[in-house]
C-alpha cells in the first residue's frame, strides 16, 4: 500500500516559486506599500496577530490570544489542521500517523488533553521485549537483557555521561555552555566513538537516535543531543516507554487536539494557503499568500519548523543569525508504519510489541491498540534505515517492514488485514520527521535566533520550546509562551 496521504510534492524554487508558478507575492506587496494606483485593488485583512501554521502549537497560541481579546487569523497551508499530528483511515480503524506518544512529566500536553475532554490509555508493556543487535536478537521482560557483563555495565555507563553533560547544558541556553563549540563541533558518533566501550552501546544508541531523531548518530551535533535531553529530562525519559516518553497515547488520536483547538476559532482559521511572503513594515507585516490574498497585522507568529520557514520570503530579509539557523536546520528522515490485525499476535505470543533493532528496516516499534477494537503495531523507520527504505518500490517497502514483524513475532505477521504509512520527508510543507535535528556548528552559532522575535515577528512550534522540545508538549509550551510574548508587547 502507498503512502495513504498520497501529497502531491509542487516544485519550490528556492526563492518562491511554488507549483511551477513564478512568486509574484513580492511585487505585490511593494506595489501595496507604493500605493501604485495602476495596479489591481487587493484587499487586505487586519488582525492583531496573524499565526502561520495551523499546528498545535500555532493553534495553541491563537487560542491564547483570541481569549485575551485580540483578533487572531491562522493561515494554513494544508488541506487540515493538525501539522505533525495526522490520524487516518488504515484497515478500518483512525490511528495516528504523526506525533503520539505522552510522558508523565508532560503537563503541558497532559492539561490540554484534559481541558479539551479527551483520554489517555496507557501503551501496552507488560510482556516481553526485544533488543534485536546485529549479530544476536535478545529476549527479556523485567529483568535485565542477556548481555555480557561489559555490555550492561557499557550502556548506563554511557546513558549516566550524557545524563551530567545534559544537566550543564542545560534545556535554555546551551551556547553559554563553557565548552559549546567543543560539543557542538563534534558528532554524537564521534563522542561515542571516545567514550563507549561496546559495540552494544554503540548500536543500542544508534536505535535510539534514530528513533528520537529520525538520523544517525554521525548527522547529530552532540551539543543538541545533550540540550535536547536536558528539555526531556533524562536520556533515559527520552527513550522509554513505560514512565518515560512513549508512556501513552491519546485515545481516537492525537490530531483531535488540533481539530477541537480549530473548532474553537472558527473561520478564524483558513486552510489551503500557503503563506510565501512578508513585507515588514514599521508598525505591521503584509502577509502574502500563494492565492494573492493579503493580511496586516501588528504581530507574526510563525509556528513552523525553522528548516519549513524558510520557505516564505521577506522583505527586508530576517537577519543573519536567523537566515543561518533556517538553511542548516534540517529535519530528520522518517517514516511511520502501522499494521493491522484482527488479534494482537505478539501478545498471544508474549511480546509487548517493543523492540529496538539494529538490522531494521523497522529500528522501533510499539502496540497500538485502536479505540475501537482489533489489533495495531506501529514501527518507526528512520535515519539511513529510512534512505534505504525509500530506495525500494511500493511492494518492496510494504513486503520488507512486514518481514520485519515477522522476524520478531511469527509468520502471521505477513498477513495484515490493512496497513500504511507517511512519507514525511516527501512531505513538501514539512520535509521530514519527527523534529528538526541540528548538526555540529549550528546550535553554538545560530541557537539564540530559535526564539528570538524579529521585529514583529515571533516564533514557535516545537522547536522553539525550552522543554520538552520535539514533543507535542514542547509545541504547546512554545505556543503558551510566544502569546504571552506578544501580549506582553501589544
């Protein structure tokens, strides 16, 4: 089955060409500021804040600012709201193909969720787990994993070092840090290269970066590594499940956040416009979108990854720092798979559906259980695990993910009664998943500028989060955060 989304990728210059049209946003906001009485009328909408984005995060602080009596307007260039939250149809039940998962210590998420009426169910552990290595597949529950002593001894060993660099870091600041531009010039690879004793700990931390990151660990600045898990606690709260990140799920998905955020603001929030163009101004911003459409505000919220932003022009241009983070921001590679089943197969079989593999193409998957009955397993493919899926056809992809189940779980595995997936980095408005990941050189020189405002412009989604960044919580703090921001200001 192909990518259910199925989004059409338009060709974009690299300065604003959008569906193979030439952008004539600029000239039309200049010929706006000019007054040109020979050009054609545009009308132009006012609001207090406009929010590019209609994620959580952007809807976040929309809310917060429609509520403190400000006119808001949120424009958003999808057909949906929702951004890395996407719950679709796959073997007749809704189930989550972006962002999920709630930890304990997200409160941001957690009180949203609560305020908004939904439900949480906790993710399905009590059985076995799997640790599948390069050379060996490990089967164990509570207990500890049937490794060599200098094995077991390597991995806390490594997680404990990351742990007390992380809290110098620190989760707010990280460019302040004595040693920054040493941490920043060196890959997680590297670093594990000096500091682990095992190839174990060296592939066990592969599976995790992929994961959490959707790269490899020679893509990643270890300083962004390090502040990343100082805003997530621990290194160990990044990568568990039970009582760590992936703790539990939204019961029916996690877009109906966004949905009922949306549905709060009304046509206050417009979908299928991307914006492409923003004159600023002393006082406002133009906002120009791909349809023509122009709107003034006094302030702008971008809620949008920094790699995403850059996309829309502007006028004068963002300053350096700013331009720097969004061209060497990437987002990682990844894909999300689900399968469905009529039973739950690997619990009859006395697997919880947890496992971190080495030899992929699936490096983690979970239980997913739908709300409304049956049996779902959802994998993660990321990092180089995600290049070299995408290198296969569509039978390919489908044949080799469910022979990955099959590996783990049993011969049943190859017979789904649906599956799918998102192709994130395929994905023109996002161009990947599941956050943006920095490499070496950029957080020490460009990190300042991820939250700080640009004359009326002021910036959020999860990466501008100081906690729990990366995560829908993260989103939602960075929301909270930049409307009180602006209603400091206005």
């Amino acid at each position: 089955m192909a990518d259910i989304s199925n989004p059409t990728a338009p060709v974009l210059g690299r300065r604003g060409a959008l569906f193979g049209v030439p952008l004539a946003a600029a000239s039309l906001a200049v010929g706006a500021a000019r007054a040109d009485t020979t050009a054609p009328s545009v009308t132009v909408e006012t609001a207090d804040v406009v929010v590019i984005g209609a994620g959580l995060s952007g809807l976040t602080a929309a809310r917060r600012l429609h509520e403190a009596g400000k006119t808001v307007l949120v424009l958003e260039c999808r057909d949906r709201v929702g951004g890395r939250n996407y719950t679709a149809p796959i073997g007749g039940h809704r189930l989550e193909l972006g962002g999920q998962f709630i930890g304990p210590t997200q409160t941001a998420a957690r009180a949203l969720i609560a305020e908004l009426g939904l439900k949480l169910r906790t993710v399905f552990t009590d059985a076995k787990r799997i640790w599948e290595l390069a050379d060996r597949s490990l089967e164990f529950g509570n207990e500890r994993p049937p490794l060599p002593w200098g094995s077991l001894l390597d991995l806390p060993h490594i997680m404990s070092k990351i742990d007390a660099l992380a809290a110098e870091v620190g989760a707010t600041t990280p460019w302040l840090h004595p040693r920054a531009a040493a941490l920043d010039g060196i890959t997680v690879a590297q670093w594990m290269a000096d500091n682990a004793y095992t190839q174990t700990a060296v592939d066990l931390m592969t599976c995790s970066v992929r994961a959490v990151f959707g790269a490899d660990p020679g893509e990643i600045s270890m300083l962004f590594l390090l502040n990343y898990t100082a805003q997530g606690d621990t290194i160990e709260m990044l990568t568990n499940t039970k009582d760590g990140a992936q703790d539990a799920v939204i019961i029916g998905g996690s877009q109906q956040m966004s949905l009922k955020l949306a549905a709060s603001l009304g046509d206050r929030v417009r979908v299928n416009d991307a914006v492409v163009h923003v004159l600023h101004e002393e006082n406002a911003v133009l906002v120009t979108t791909q349809s023509g459409r122009q709107y003034r505000a006094a302030k702008l919220v971008i809620a949008m990854p920094p790699g995403s932003a850059n996309r829309i022009d502007h006028v004068p241009p963002l300053p350096e720092q700013r331009r720097d983070l969004q061209n060497r921001a990437p987002m990682g590679r990844y894909y999300k798979v689900i399968a469905t089943y009529d039973r739950p197969i690997w619990r009859e079989r006395g697997f919880s559906g947890e496992v971190a593999s080495v030899r992929g193409p699936i490096i983690a998957s979970y239980d997913d259980e739908p709300a409304d009955g049956g049996a779902a397993i959802l994998g993660f493919i990321g990092g180089d695990a995600a290049s070299a899926w995408a290198a296969q056809d569509e039978t390919a992809r489908r044949e080799s993910a469910l022979q990955c189940l099959a590996r783990w779980f049993g011969p049943e595995m190859l017979k789904p009664t649906g599956f799918g997936y998102h192709d994130w980095c395929a994905d023109w408005r996002q161009g990947g998943a599941p956050v943006t990941v920095l490499p070496p050189g950029v957080l020490s020189r460009a990190g300042r500028a991820l939250r700080t405002p640009c004359g009326h412009v002021h910036w959020a989604g999860t990466e501008a989060a100081v906690q729990w960044s990366g995560y829908m919580d993260g989103a939602i703090r960075a929301g909270d955060a930049v409307a009180a921001e602006i209603l400091a200001k206005l």
